[in-house]
C-alpha cells in the first residue's frame, strides 16, 4: 500500500486485487500533476461545485481523492471498479459518494468539469470523447492528463477535432496536462465506432463471419495471429459441456466453441465492458438463438463456481495499462484450475518465449503442446 498526499488530505491506496509484491503505485506522477492544477498551481483553484467527471482513472486515485465533489468514474475496466470500491473503503469514503459508470453507460447529462488520464488505445479515447461530448457546455473545465509517452500530437488532435481548441503544458516530472475550451458550434461527425469485419477463411467455424468491434479492444481492426492460431487448432467436442471464453475480446473463440458443438455452453469474461459488448454483439450475429450464452466482467474466473467448467480457452495478456507482467495470466491460470471439473482442460495459446509450460506444469501438474509453429504454441493442462 501507498500513500498519496494533495492538499486537501492523504490516502492510502492499491492496486487491485491487491498484492503486497507488486511495486506498482494506484496513481503515477499524471495523476499528482492533475490534482495540483486542480488545486490552482496555475491560478485559482477549478470550481468542482457542478458535476464533475473523471474518464479512465486506472485504479481510482483520482476519484477517491476528489471524493468530497461527488464525482463519476467512468471507466472500461471491472478491475479500475473494483479498485475504485476498494480504496474509497480504506479511506472511509462512503458507498454512494462516487457513482460508478462503465463506458457503456449513458453519460450525465451535463458535465461541467471533464477529467480524462489519457488511455493506451486512442480508439477508445476517440469513442468516449464523441460519446462525452453532448454533454459538455462552453463553460465545460477540460483537462486531460498523462505520461510523456501517452500524449501525441495524434491525441491532441483528437480533443480539438471532438471537442474544441487544445493545448498542452509543460512537462513535470515526465507527465504533461491537456487543457481543452469546449466549442458546443463544432461539427465533430458521426462516432466510427463500433466497426466490423470479415473473419478469413481458414479459421474453422467462424470462417468469413463478421465480428463486431467496440473501440479500445485488443486488435479492434484484424484478427490477431495468437487468436487465429487458437482457432486453427481448437479441441473437437461434442455434447453438452460448459465452455468459458476467458478474456474474451471479441468472442470470436468462444463464437466457433459454439458453433462447433451446438450442446456447449458458453460464458465469455473479460474484465473490458467494451470487450463484452464486442463479444455479445458478434455472438448474437452470428449463433443460433437458441444457443446458451453468458457474458460477465469478472476478474479472471473470479465469478465462476468451482468445478463447474469443462473447457477453458485462453489468449492471456502480457501486460497491464504499459507495464508487461505475467500477473494476469497466473490468475487466469489459477481461476480456471478452481473452476474446472475433474478431467476439465485448459487450452491457452501465447508466444513460445513467455513460456506458460512451466507455469501450467506446477499448477496443473501436467501440460502438452497441442499445436505449435515458430512463433506461437497451444498448450493443453488437464485438471486430474
């Protein structure tokens, strides 16, 4: 645990789910610099007496610190939520003091301060300024905030063409601040997203179908090659058996589980709400109605009974915000073991260098390659 320090108090705060091993902080030197120019660093401090919106806090610093305003998080992520519970908690924040949005809410209906930590994917950053943007006045406070590297002329870009004129500060401590005037006369266009397109042929049940993207998934415009590798050599089953698609995207692996065996069951989770509406619109398209389906943002298999899974397939993350860890895909890994029955299997593919072997030969005590080219491999662990 941390402690962030502003003038109006300090707070201890974590990631989550919490890990006493992680070296990571809940806020960077972005988060620090935004709450001081808040506080008036450049002048008099902003008036956070209207509705106040806070997009893309990662793990709830901001909202927790500015809780006294009643803020609303909007954010993508189950995880950045469930952070957010957790450190107003330890604070003595009390339930209901932040109102918790996902980005696929409908937005206040005024915004009269709009706070955004500019995220990883521009495309997200693009779909939730259109969708913010009706929302926000002339006298609407804008300021955006991130790493050095976070920020680009490409963002910028994407502030004034959605919401007015744009410009950044200085530099401090390797963190820069957007400040945006809203201009309610400019034709910004339609939002782009959510986009499609056509599955290639080759990739089993789902060859040639048309899979639904909202912004901000991984691959929002192709099939990644881990992906299409999995579908070229996913398990043959029949019968009726519960699948679980973990860490979904857009579904497209447990869309051909489905399609291949019309008796399965199957969940898909994804920690990324725009994730789950990708993957329910294409499974909608695309299976049969009477098909079972679940879909649930979850932290891993978190939200899962124990022993109540067949199958398991798995195209785990290597990173987290831009941070790479393998944090994710051992939780992954421990959460379906938990979840499998006797007999149940996990299938997960990755690159041959991050060797998931090891990790599923402790934890399952047994693990096979499957298929394997030069670059990736799908592993298969039985739970016994």
């Amino acid at each position: 645990m941390n402690r962030l320090t502003t003038s109006t108090g300090e707070f201890d705060l974590t990631r989550f789910p919490e890990n006493p091993r992680d070296p990571l902080r809940a806020w960077d030197a972005a988060d620090e610099y935004l709450l001081r120019a808040l506080e008036g660093i450049d002048g008099e401090p902003t008036d956070l007496s209207g509705t106040v919106v806070v997009l893309g806090d990662r793990w709830g610093a901001l909202v927790t610190a500015l809780a006294d305003h009643r803020p609303v998080q909007v954010t993508d992520s189950f995880l950045a939520q469930q952070a957010t519970l957790a450190n107003m908690g330890r604070n003595g924040v009390a339930d209901g003091t932040v109102r918790l949005h996902t980005t696929r809410d409908a937005p206040p209906d005024r915004i009269d301060v709009l706070l955004v930590r500019v995220p990883k994917s521009l495309a997200l950053l693009e779909d939730q300024l259109h969708r913010l943007a009706p929302h926000v006045h002339a006298g609407t406070v804008v300021v955006g905030a991130g790493m050095v590297t976070e920020i680009h002329t490409s963002t910028l870009k994407l502030f004034e063409r959605i919401l007015g004129p744009t410009k950044t500060s200085l530099a401090v401590k390797k963190a820069r601040l957007i400040f945006c005037s809203p201009d309610p006369e400019l034709r910004r266009g339609d939002n782009p997203w959510p986009r499609s397109y056509a599955l290639p042929e080759g990739v089993g049940a789902v060859s040639n179908l048309t899979v639904t993207n909202h912004a901000g998934i991984f691959c929002a415009d192709r099939l990644d090659v881990g992906t299409r590798f999995l579908l070229r050599n996913l398990p043959r089953r029949r019968g009726p058996e519960h699948v679980v698609d973990l860490g979904c995207g857009n579904g497209v692996i447990g869309l051909a589980a489905a399609l291949a065996n019309g008796e399965a069951q199957v969940t898909f989770i994804d920690e990324s709400y725009q994730a789950l509406a990708s993957a329910q619109a294409t499974f909608q398209a695309n299976a049969d109605a009477s098909t079972a389906a679940t879909f649930l943002a979850a932290d891993g298999m978190a939200g899962v009974p124990a022993a109540s899974v067949d199958l398991v397939l798995n195209n785990p993350p290597f990173h987290t915000h831009r941070a790479t860890t393998d944090e994710t895909a051992w939780r992954m890994f421990n959460g379906s073991r938990s979840a499998l029955r006797r007999g149940g299997e996990l299938w997960v593919v990755g690159n041959r260098h991050l060797g998931y072997h090891a990790k599923l030969r402790r934890l399952f005590g047994n693990c096979e390659v499957a298929a394997s080219d030069p670059k990736f491999v799908v592993l298969r662990a039985v739970k016994r």
